[in-house]
C-alpha cells in the first residue's frame, strides 16, 4: 500500500481503503472478469474483419523537435484496458480467441532511464509474460502470419508495425468504442479510488485557497496530496482564482496570490491504473452573495444528477440544464424573460457554452460518447450546441461526468449586444459577478436502473 495512511503531510490521508498500487486485493479479486469482458470484447471484433489475432501496441515515446527530450508517455487506452500498464513503451500484447494473451514486455538495458520494474500485480499471472530487452526480438514473439493480424495503436516509426499491414480498422474500434461506454467492475473499482484521489487533492487545495496561497502553491499542495506529478495528471489541473475561472480551460498558475482574493475555481483529477476522475469545485472566499450562487448551482447540479438513470438520453439532461439554469439566472436578476425566450435568444448558451459532460474512463473524454451502436452509426448533438461530447442513451454502468457551468466570458457576452439577447442580461449584475470568473460543479456519475452512483460526492463525503 502506497503512503497514503492517517498522519500523512497534508494531515487528509485516511486509512481507509486507498491503495494504489497493483496488489490491491479488491482489484485483485475483480481484475479476472474485467479481462474476460476485454477478451469478448476483441473476439467480436477480430471476428468482424476475419483477422485471428489482435496485436495491441503500447506507443512510442515521442521526442520534441530538434532536441533529446521526450514528451510525456501517453500510453494507448486499448493497451491498458488489458492491464494497468502506464509506464510501457514498445510494449505488445497479443490477443489471440480462446488463448491466454501474450505480453511482449519491453525492459531495456537502460542506464540512463528507470526501465519497467519486474511484471507482477494481480494482472501477471494472466498474462505469457515474455520479456524483451532489445526491440528487434518482439518480432520473433509475433504470429507469423502478419496478415491474420491486425494492429492497434499509433504508429509512428514504421519499424514498429513489423510488417503488420492493417493498422486501426475502423469497423473493429467501433465495437471496442462503443462497449467501453459501459465499464466492469474492476474499471469501477479503479474510478472510485481514482475520485478518491482526487478528493484528497481538492481537499488540500480548498485550504490552501483559504490561506491565500497562489495558484502554483495550491496546485503544487493537490499533487502533493494525490500523490501525482503534473505529467501524471489525467489533465492539466484548473487552478483559477477570481476572475480567472472564467477562461474554461485556465492552466497558466499565476506565481503570485491575486491582491483581493474572491473566488476559486479548480477542475483537477487524478488516475488510478490509468482510470480517470475529472471533478471540479467552485469557492467563495467570503463573499455571501458569491457563495449563494454556488449554492444555487450547486442545487442544480444535484437535480440535473436525480435524473441521471438507464434509459435516459443524455442530450435531454443537456437541453434540460438550460431550462433549470434560464430559471436560475432570472432568480438572481442576471436576466429577465422566460425560460424559452432565454433560451432561444442565446442568453444561456452565453453563461453555459460548453457540454453538460462526457463519458469518463481510460481517457477523461472517453471514446464513443457519439455512438448510436457498434457499427458507427452517430448520434450528434442538438443543434445550437456543438461542444455536447455524450449524445447517447444511457447504459447501467456508464460512468460519465456532469458539470453544468456559469461564466462571465466577455467575448460571448459581446454577441449579444445588438441581438435580441441583448435587453435580457442585467448588465449591471454581470459587471458585478464579472471578477468572480465562474462556477462549474462536476461530478463523476456511474449510471444504475432506476438513479446513479455519484462516485465524487461519495469521496467528498468519505473524506469530510
Ligand atoms: N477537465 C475537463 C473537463 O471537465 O471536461
Ligand atoms: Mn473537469
Ligand atoms: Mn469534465
């Protein structure tokens, strides 16, 4: 169990059940199905472009130009739906029906990097571990005939495919796409603890916010307490003070504390075994009228989660989210007019410009969030908004995120002016709210019959 007991630095760290690390006896215990479900998941799709074996390629490291530096490692989500293999370059595994999977586990005789520790965990003993010190033996290792393979992954030296011709075909990501939407109980585990993680972060930021840190000191407090570095975060964290929380992906993490401090905005995850948490919380430092705000939103949030079930389309809780928010902004005399009229005039799309949320997993937007069915059939978003990323029907196990918003962004407020919008908005009270930034509240919600899970109030509530 990784250091993460009670009376760690950040005084948050619980016994309670947070290990991350790969013999985590639940995971252990939930890891076997997880990898049958992979497995079904590969035969339909081998068998949908008559190919018999499926060589799965962890990526190559990338170099930045003109230089002997690499980029952060990103491995390929369809390898570490396999295993919780995060740091591997040039590694492979070979999917074979009714076979026990192959891993070409690349460990170079490298002194000047960290090479890939021993292979163990609850995953290694699943697998044909075979270990490979030089690139040029994985060729060996490979089935002999290339043309009944196919391989997935991004390729960018040639040398990689080993004369394996068909690369990505389209018809088989969808079927991998498309079920990755709903996840197995070993991939709930990992998002739990991941949320968890995550948890300890915002914790240990929201105090730094209330002692007047800067946003780089409380960043640098939320990886201290995740126990991640920046490059490990499933994204670059949100750490947005005042007026900054208006910039929807505000990553710059001023040096300085703001002179007046007003509000703070933080949407920052973490990942367990690849698994992602993508959450967001929004503070006000001692302003009551702010503060009542969130709580406004904070409620709408909520409500807009109660309808979150199987069988639900999720581009209705979207349209819904403008209704509840148009509402909203009439109750707190940031517009007049009614719900309809605010809505088609753009007046919530002003406050509110991005999605309601998306899919969460391996990738923090995760794959297929678009997807009518397996075949590739698409589902798009309502018109008028664009930036919608899960248009599907709701499936028992999804886990995906809401996060409704309300910003102060100028260049959208502009627009208005002139259009039939424009006598909606208070303008007064937008100047008012303007150096606050903006509020969002994300969640992260496995979708159930009949309601949900809400696996980040969980962790806020574990973790009080
Ligand atoms: N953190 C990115 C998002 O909320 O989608
Ligand atoms: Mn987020
Ligand atoms: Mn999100």
């Amino acid at each position: 169990m990784e250091a993460l007991a009670a009376g760690s630095a950040q005084g948050y760290h619980r016994a309670m059940n947070l290990d991350f690390s790969d013999s985590n006896p639940e995971l252990a215990e939930l890891y076997p199905e997880h990898l049958g479900v992979v497995g079904a998941r590969f035969d339909a799709a081998l068998e949908r472009v008559g190919a018999s074996h499926a060589v799965v390629f962890s990526g190559s490291q990338r170099m930045s130009f003109l230089d002997d530096r690499t980029y952060p490692f990103r491995p390929n989500p369809h390898f570490l739906s396999f295993a919780p293999l995060t740091r591997h370059p040039l590694s492979y595994i070979v999917y074979t029906p009714g076979e026990t999977p192959v891993l070409l586990y690349y460990q170079p005789h490298d002194y000047w990097h960290a090479a890939p520790t021993e292979p163990g965990g609850y995953w290694g003993s699943h697998f044909d571990i075979r270990i490979v010190h030089e690139v040029d033996e994985i060729a060996r290792h490979l089935p002999a005939e290339r043309h009944k393979c196919v391989l997935l992954g991004e390729i960018e030296d040639p040398s990689h495919a080993f004369d394996i011709e068909r690369t990505n075909p389209e018809s088989l990501l969808n079927i991998l796409h498309f079920s990755r939407g709903r996840k197995t109980g070993y991939e709930l585990a990992c998002l739990r603890l991941a949320s968890r993680r995550a948890v300890l972060g915002h914790r240990a930021a929201e105090e730094r916010f209330r002692a007047g840190d800067s946003e780089f000191d409380i960043h640098r407090a939320y990886c201290a307490a995740t126990r991640l570095t920046g490059s490990e975060l499933p994204y670059d964290n949100i750490i947005a003070l005042n007026h900054n929380g208006a910039t929807l992906h505000y990553t710059n993490l001023e040096l300085s504390p703001p002179g007046v401090l007003r509000s703070f905005l933080i949407d920052a995850g973490a990942q367990v075994h690849g698994y992602a948490a993508d959450i967001t919380r929004t503070y006000s430092y001692e302003d009551p009228q702010f503060a009542a705000l969130i709580a406004r939103m904070d409620a709408l949030q909520l409500e807009i989660v109660r309808h979150v079930s199987a069988g639900m389309d999720y581009r209705q809780l979207h349209l819904s989210t403008h209704r509840l928010l148009a509402q909203l902004l009439v109750d707190v005399e940031l517009a007049s007019g009614n719900v309809d009229t605010l809505i088609a005039t753009g007046v919530t799309t002003a406050f509110f410009p991005h999605g309601l949320g998306h899919l969460l997993g391996l990738q923090v937007h995760d794959v297929g969030g678009h997807m009518e069915n397996d075949s590739g059939a698409r589902i798009d978003p309502p018109s008028g908004h664009p930036f919608l990323r899960l248009t599907r029907m709701l499936e028992e196990d999804m886990v995906l995120t809401v996060e409704p918003g309300l910003y102060v962004i100028d260049m959208l407020l502009r627009r208005l002016r002139g259009s039939d919008g424009e006598s909606h908005v208070n303008w007064k009270r937008v100047e008012e709210l303007r150096p606050y930034g903006g509020i969002r509240i994300e969640d992260n919600v496995r979708v159930l019959h009949g309601g949900s899970e809400n696996l980040t109030r969980d962790a806020f509530a574990e973790l009080h």
